[in-house]
C-alpha cells in the first residue's frame, strides 16, 4: 500500500477538478464504497462525496485499499464521529496533534505552533477538529510541501449539495475557509 500513489492519483486525476460535495450523511460515493462497487466509477459532477471520501475513492482506484477496507474506514469515521475518540483505523501508527485557535497551549499563534510540529509528510492524512467535531470536521493530504495539502469540500455548506473543486490549500488557509473556527489539526500516515 503506498500514500505515495495516492497523492500522485489525487495530483493526476482529480487536482482542480469540479465534484458535486455532498455532506457524509450516505448516498453518493459512501453507499458507491460500501456495497461492493462494481462498474464505473460514479460520475463526481453529480454523484456527492464529501472531503474524506476523496482519499478514500484515489486509495481505491489506485488499488491500494479494497472496497471492504474503504467501507471499514467510513464506518471508522462514523464511530470516532459518535464517540469523539481517535479514528486509529485512519492513521494506525498514531497521530501527531497541534493546537489552533484559543487552544494553542504553550505556542503563541498557529503558525508557531505548526512550526514545531514534525513536517506534514507527503501522503499524510490530515484531520482538522471545530468545538463539537473531532477529527472529521475537515480531512486532506498532505503534499509534502510545507502545510499544503489537497483539500476538497472546504467552506462548504453543512447541508445540501454543490460542485466544489479539488484544490491545494495551505492548513492556514482552511483554517480561514472553516471562519478561523478550526481548533485543532491533527496528521499522521494513513492505512494505504
């Protein structure tokens, strides 16, 4: 398995690409991955996904990460949602942790804080936490250059279902997109 190939699938195949998000609630790529996908992929112009769907659907179709193993990792994702604990499943070697916001502990700003955080490696998973949603409140991949990362579905809206593009963005311009409400980030290598 190999976070390289899903970076370079995620650089190839769908950097600045339009896809139709869709908040995580089923349907869409999430019902596509869980009930043994056979055929084409769906069409992302009008079949929703949402941020952390992306990574899952490359690891995919770059055949890092079988059908059952996506479907285990929404589930994962799920679970962490309801119970506020870490997603092991997404990152099984741990996850580095770095404060933002009014939370930043000993560090003055975000920007310090991340300076001292290990470098985001290229492939790593990123989670992004507000008050009230840990971990999943945004998810992206790191590039390996310096805090960007290829993100897709930030600043969109919690309900409903609009195209969005796939872009690179720095964690402190999502953090701007999320309206400076992300708490926390947290990173570390994914399963694939």
């Amino acid at each position: 398995m190999s976070a390289e190939s899903v970076i370079r699938a995620l650089e190839t195949r769908h950097l600045n690409r339009r896809y139709m998000w869709q908040a995580s609630a089923g349907g869409g790529v999430q019902q596509w991955l869980t009930t043994r996908p056979q055929g084409p992929t769906p069409n992302h112009a009008t079949v929703g996904l949402c941020c952390f769907h992306l990574p899952l659907l490359a690891a995919f179709q770059t055949g890092d990460l079988s059908w059952e193993a996506a479907g285990d990792l929404i589930f994962a994702q799920i679970s962490a949602g309801l119970t506020r604990r870490f997603p092991r499943a997404w990152a099984p070697a741990g996850i580095e942790r770095y404060y933002m916001g009014t939370f930043l502990g000993r560090y003055r700003s975000a920007r310090d804080a991340l300076r001292r955080a290990r470098a985001l490696r290229r492939g790593d998973i990123v989670f992004f936490s507000v008050r009230g949603l840990r971990y999943f409140a945004h998810v992206a991949i790191a590039t390996g250059l310096g805090m960007e990362t290829i993100s897709f579905g930030h600043g969109a809206p919690m309900l409903g279902r609009v195209a969005l593009p796939v872009q690179r963005r720095s964690i402190l311009q999502l953090r701007i997109d999320f309206g400076n409400q992300i708490t926390e980030v947290h990173y570390g290598r994914p399963p694939w």
